[in-house]
C-alpha cells in the first residue's frame, strides 16, 4: 500500500486546532500507536488504517513519501514507549532499536508524534525524529539499558500536576538558551537524573540533580516551531521543535513531572545524535531532543558542554568558600561532565574555526579556553608527525616489519598521488615475473684513481716512426679529385662551411631546454622536407607492439626477440616437440583409419539388414564403453623419462570406474535404442588383424619412443612426455573408433558402387579416352600386313551391336 498524499508541515498543524473540540478516544489512540509499531516491525505503511486523505509524513522536520522514511525498514522494536493526549488527539511513541529484522546491526531510536481527527479518529499527520549512528552522543545500547530501568507507570490522580502546568514547566526548560530568566522558572528538584546518550548523569544518590549542563549563554537562538503531547496521567510531555542554535536542527524532548517537579528529560538528537533523559526526584522531567546535524557540525553542539564546565566551576567555587580544598582533594568529574568534555575536544579538533568559534560562544573561561587549546595543538602536532611519535616510542625488541608498519602512512581513504602514478604505471607496462627479470647490474665498485696521469714519453727513434709528413697525408685525402666533379657554387659553399669550423662559435651546442627543443624541431623539420615521414604508417589498421615501450624490456633483448620471431627461430627442443607431435599424430589417424575400415567391413559381413548391421556396431560400441572407456589424453600427463610404460595412465585405467549403463555414450545409441535384456558381447577385437598390423605397429612404436627419448634428453622438467606403449595405443584406437563403426557401416552401405570399365565403354555416357581401355584386347593373326592406321580407327570408333 502506498501513501502518496503530501500536504506541508503548516497545514497539517492548522488542522489540529478545528477538530479540537471533538471528542477523542483514548483507546483508539493507543490502537493506531500498535499498528505504528507494528508497520515498523514489518517494515510496511500498508498495515498503517484509518488514514485520512490529507495525510503527511514528516521525518526529522522534512515531508516525505512515507514509503521513503524509516517506516519502510523492518526493524526489531526492543523498547517500545507510549504517551497519548486525549486533548490533541495525538501521541508519542519513543522506540529503541538495535537491529533490523534480518539479524544485522541497525541502532535508531526514533522519537513519534501521531496526531488524529477526533471525530472519525483518522490519521492525519506523523511525525517522527530518527537518530542512528554519527549523530549527537548517538548510543543504542546504553539508552535501552537505562529507559529498561525508568518507571512511567501512572500517577496517583491527586497527584497528578495540570496540563498548564507541565507545558509551563517544558517551555521554560525550553526557554533557557535564549531567556536567562527562564532557569529560575524551571521547577528544578532532587534527586534528579538525565539521560544523554548512553550516560547518565545521575548516580542514584539523593543529591543527583538535572542541572548538570544547563545553558549559561542565554543569547542563543530560540527553540521554535514546538508541537505539543502531554499525558496528565503519567505527568509526561512530548516536545518537539526546531533548535534553532543548532542550524535549525530537528530537536525532541520529553519531560515527566512529580509533584510538579521535571524527574525524567530523554534528549534526541539526530544528525549530531542523542537521546538524553534526566530524572529528578522532586522534579520528574523527560526530555527527548533530537538534532540533525552533519558531522562536520558537531562542534556547534557545544554549548551543554560549556555549560556544564561552568556550572561546575561554580557550585566548586561555592564549596571552596565553605571548606578549603587542594588539587589533590577535588572531587572527580561525573560521567556526564567527562563525557561532554570528551565531545568537546572532539568538536574542537574536528571542527576548525567553527568550534574554536563555539567555545569563544561558549562562555568558557581563560584557564579552560587555553587548556583546551593547548590539547588541540598537541592533538595537531602529533596527528602531523605520527610516523615519528610511532618510531620513537618503538621498543628495541620490535622487527623490520613492525617498524614499517608503524612508521608507514595510514589509509585516509583517499588514494595519493605517488599511489596513484605508481599504480598506472603497472597497468599500462606490466611488471615481469621475478624469473624472467634479468640479473641487477650492480655498480662497478673498483677504485678510480683520480690523480692526474702523464702521457707516455717517447724516445726518439719510436717517434720518427710514427711521424707523418703532413702533406703527403692532406695529399691523399682525395680533395682534389673531389673538386672536379664540384661546381662553382658548390665548391664556394665547401670553402665557407671549412671556414666555419675554425670559428670561435662554430658548431655550438644549446646549453638551454628551450635551445635544444629549437634544435630537435629544426631537425624534424628537415627530415619532413625530406619526405621521410610520408610513408610512416598511421590510423586504426596501425598494429602497434606494446613490448616496444614497456621500460621493464631492454631495447636490445626486445630486438633480439623481434629478430628470432620474425625468423621462426625456435629452441631445439621445441622443434623436436612439433616433430614428436606430428609424428604421433600420423601414426594415431592412419591406425584409427585402418582399424575403422576393416572392423566396419567384418561387422558387416556377418549378413542381415542394414538396420541389424548398425544395431550390431552400437552393441560393440557399449561394450567397448564398459570394459574400455575413453581416458584424458595421454600427452597431458607428464611422467619420468626411465619409464617404459606410463605408470599414471596404467593406475587411472584401474581405479577407473565403468559408465553407468543409465548414461549413454554421446556418439552412440543415437539411431536405435539397445534392449537392456540383451547381454552385450565382448568387444570387437580381432587377432588376424592386429597380427597382420603387428610388425608397422612395432616399427613405428619403436621409432616415437626414439623421438621421445630423444626429446626428453633436450626438454625442461615439467615438458618432458611420455613414451608410447603398443597396447595403450591400441586400446585408445578401439575407445575411439568403436562409436563411429554405426556411422561408417551407413555410410558404406549409402554409397554407390562404381562403374566398370567396360560399363563406361558399352555406355552412352563417357569421354573419347575412356574408349581406349575397358574391353578385351582382339589379338589380329595375318601373315600378310595389311592392318593398318585405318583398320585400327574403325575398330576403335565402330559402335558394336548390344
């Protein structure tokens, strides 16, 4: 069921007050507040009745679908609790939850205000506030612990206060952040609890009191917008409202009063996430608040923090001036006030300026603002200096890699860029194997002598011998015949490029980046005058190898490798492999042929009809399937080299275990099906044959092994093969051919027979040159010779009477 209907948060409220004089049915109250729940466990609006047509939902002050809020996760409800207001037809249900219907972990407490029409009792407006994990002091567990321990059961009715007075008593609880006046209008009593989060604030001594953490700074912006639940008959009120300190941050409380005094205050608070409770003896008030704040806002969350500092300062200072006291004899912090602190550092160091703007807010004093302060640029200091804080503090007994995982940077969640470059670089050049990575070249560590060394002096007999002559060597240089074929202009030009060598600038480098891209540029543009980049190959067909630029491949062993693949260069032992495998496989088709051939032929001989004949070659093939099924490939398994027969194959063959004869081959029984009552035969074998084939089969085992052997000898560890056995060879030929023989035997059958010879020449049908053969030879005795040209062409193209 879908419950489309959208009307804005004003609009439904403005409803509330035309059907307030109509009466209301508490019992029906708490019934639709069970379907709530219910729907919630289930995890569906459809079990939600009675809804009005102008229905809302609204979730952590926002309208929404209602099939988009929490109301469609199915949660497991552990604490269910329930006011209802018989004036505003209205209540509130607070539910605690810490996992989903499926088992998993799913922690919310969600604060509920349902209003009705008091006539029809049709639900109007729901109204929820949601808290869960990351909001403010957000705690599951420890809030169903203590809500498990509070009483709400119903007051007496003489002394139940009015419904003016517990609205009194929450709006000027309420009124505390922007009113100063409102703290002295809280009716405050003892002993008093607060529940905030998972800690509370009292520890059930009688002098516990809920004013742990009231405002001081009364300057802030007012909680608006309240929408009211109040119960006389559990002295409970249900408040929800905009906290508009907070960033108009969605709040809820809820108060319950004895004897006109607050004992219970839960606290919501979505997005920065709470639920605080305070109870007081004299005072009975619960408050749930709920904000919803990001978690880069927590820090704006501070002011209960503040607070509760200063108000302890104070009632310190007040018992300072009764009994003296030291350091050593100050009274701990209750759990409240360490666990606001806590939150306050940790707003302070997450925040930035806006929490360091929160606690100038505050109204902390000089001492605490610089304490405070102080911690957070420690807090900073060894948040950027982890690494070294980690090594100092390493003990000597730690390893390598413990030191390196200290002293490593952590996971941010976010990649760096050296991670990053690192990471493109593998993937666009693939590291090699550690085994097929060349040796390290390692430096050359021998001494160099530095010193400055003195040419060899010659004595002068080895210095006129090599002595040249100067001219007779510019002589020889062949410039004159050079020149011959020069002309003018070329010669002109050869003058002044010699003339430019012995220039102070002749032939000068760029020192420059700049200099040399002005170079290389000069240079290409040179060659492309040329034409050398006309015939360069470009667009999609470019095949380009992806070795080429791969920086883990040297140049030269790439080229090298090119050269070799481009020649079908190959080791010798891969070249004696291809022929082993050629040979193995010549031998393996031409013993499958023959063996086909002969044992179709002697199938068929045995006489019947076709279809008896092929019934015959598949009884054959089942046999052969159960006594003799088809093994893995033998060249697959690699097997030492002093074996004569392959020990792995022979063992798989044993312990092999026969085809049920539920499953047939897939090559045979596919024309006719084979009665089980029938006993099959044994396999079709036959020794005049293989007798016959002995001796080929013998010379050509003989000569494979040889070739393996020899391949063997060459080939590395884990490619050495096997050496071929006759009657493994055989056993894998009759496997083969025995589903095939039904097929062959067809087709025999099928084909037509050929003519004869003399059928061609008798025939009409045939070529002239079929005419010259066929026929018995006329053998022509005459002692005179007269059979000639034209005797021989009459009896060749004569056509003889049938």
């Amino acid at each position: 069921m879908m419950l489309p209907w959208t009307l804005s948060v004003g609009a439904a409220l403005s409803a509330l007050l035309a059907a307030a004089s109509a009466e209301c049915d508490r019992e029906a109250l708490f019934k639709f507040a069970d379907s709530y729940v219910f729907a919630q466990e289930n995890g569906h609006a459809g079990y939600l009745e009675n809804i009005a047509d102008n229905f809302t939902y609204v979730e952590n002050n926002k309208t929404h679908e209602i099939t988009t809020g929490i109301l469609n996760n199915a949660l497991v409800i552990d604490h269910r609790h329930t006011i209802a207001d018989t004036i505003e037809c209205a209540t509130f249900t607070e539910l605690v939850v810490t996992r989903n219907a499926s088992g998993m972990p799913a922690p919310y407490v969600i604060g509920t205000q349902i209003r009705h029409s008091p006539g029809d009792m049709s639900c109007y407006l729901i109204d929820s506030i949601v808290t869960t994990e990351g909001h403010w002091l957000f705690n599951a567990t420890g809030t169903l612990y203590w809500v498990q321990r509070e009483n709400w059961g119903p007051i007496p009715e003489a002394e139940r206060d009015s419904r003016d007075t517990l609205k009194a008593a929450a709006d000027a609880y309420l009124s505390m952040w922007d009113n100063k006046s409102a703290i002295d209008a809280v009716p405050w009593g003892t002993p008093c609890a607060r529940l905030e989060g998972g800690v509370y604030t009292g520890n059930g001594g009688p002098n516990d009191s809920c004013k742990v953490g009231i405002p001081t700074n009364n300057t802030q912006a007012p909680n608006s917008y309240r929408r009211y639940v109040i119960d006389e008959t559990v002295g409970a009120i249900s408040v929800l409202c905009i906290f508009e300190h907070l960033e108009n941050a969605p709040d809820s409380h809820e108060f319950r009063l004895e004897k006109g005094k607050p004992s219970r205050d839960p606290h919501m608070a979505p997005a920065v996430g709470k639920i605080p409770r305070c109870t007081e003896a004299g005072i009975v008030a619960v408050i749930t608040s709920t904000f919803e704040k990001p978690r880069s806002s927590v820090q704006l969350c501070l002011s209960p923090t503040s607070d509760l500092l200063a108000t302890e300062a104070d009632d310190k200072t007040d018992r300072d001036r009764e009994t003296p006291t030291d350091a050593s004899s100050a009274p701990e912090p209750g759990p409240m006030a360490r666990r606001l602190e806590e939150a306050t550092e940790e707003a302070l160091l997450t925040g930035g300026r806006a929490g360091r703007r929160a606690v100038e807010e505050a109204g902390f004093s000089e001492e605490l603002k610089e304490r405070l302060f102080a911690r957070v640029k420690d807090a900073q200091f060894r948040s950027e200096n982890a690494a070294a804080f980690a090594e100092a503090g390493m003990p000597t007994s730690a390893g390598q890699a413990t030191r390196l995982m200290a002293t490593s940077q952590p996971w941010t969640g976010t990649e760096t860029t050296q991670d990053a470059v690192l990471r493109m670089l593998n993937d666009a050049h693939k590291p090699l194997k550690p085994e097929l990575r060349g040796r390290p070249k390692m430096p050359d560590l021998q001494p160099v002598d530095m010193r400055m060394g003195q040419e060899p002096r010659l004595n002068a007999g080895r210095r006129a011998a090599s002595a040249r002559d100067k001219a007779s060597a510019y002589s020889g240089m062949g410039l004159k015949e050079l020149e011959k074929g020069l002309s003018e202009d070329e010669k002109e030009a050869m003058k002044k490029e010699f003339r430019d060598r012995f220039r102070p600038a002749a032939r000068a480098m760029p020192n420059t980046l700049t200099g040399l891209a002005s170079l290389a540029n000069e240079r290409i543009e040179d060659a492309i005058a040329r034409g050398q980049f006309k015939n360069i190959p470009r667009g999609r067909g470019v095949e380009r190898d992806s070795r080429a630029d791969n920086p883990f491949i040297d140049t030269t062993e790439y080229i090298m490798n090119k050269m070799i693949k481009r020649q079908d260069i190959v080791p010798p032992w891969i070249e004696k492999q291809q022929e082993l495998v050629r040979q193995a496989h010549v031998f393996r088709t031409r013993l499958r042929n023959d063996w086909k051939r002969y044992a179709a032929r002697m199938i068929a001989s045995k006489g019947g009809s076709l279809e008896e004949q092929m019934n015959r070659a598949r009884r054959y093939a089942k046999a052969e399937e159960l006594h003799n099924p088809r093994k893995r490939d033998v060249d697959q398994i690699a097997v030492p080299t002093n074996s004569t027969d392959d020990p792995v194959m022979a063992k798989m063959r044993q312990q092999g275990t026969p085809a049920s004869a539920d499953a047939p081959s897939p090559r045979v029984d596919q024309g006719e099906i084979i009665p089980e009552d029938e006993p099959l035969p044994p396999p079709f074998r036959d020794s005049a044959w293989i007798a016959a084939e002995k001796s080929y089969m013998d010379l050509s085992i003989g000569n494979l092994n040889a070739l393996t052997r020899s391949y063997n000898l060459m080939a590395p560890e884990l490619a050495k093969k096997p050496y071929f056995s006759l009657e493994r060879e055989l056993n894998s030929c009759f496997a083969d051919v025995a589903p095939q023989l039904a097929d062959v035997i067809k087709e025999r059958a099928a084909k037509p027979s050929p003519k004869s010879v003399l059928e061609a020449l008798d025939g009409r049908q045939g070529s002239v040159f079929d005419r010259f053969g066929g026929r018995k030879a006329k053998v022509y005795e005459s002692k005179a010779p007269h059979y000639g040209f034209r005797e021989m062409w009459r009896d060749l193209f004569t056509r003889q009477p049938s």
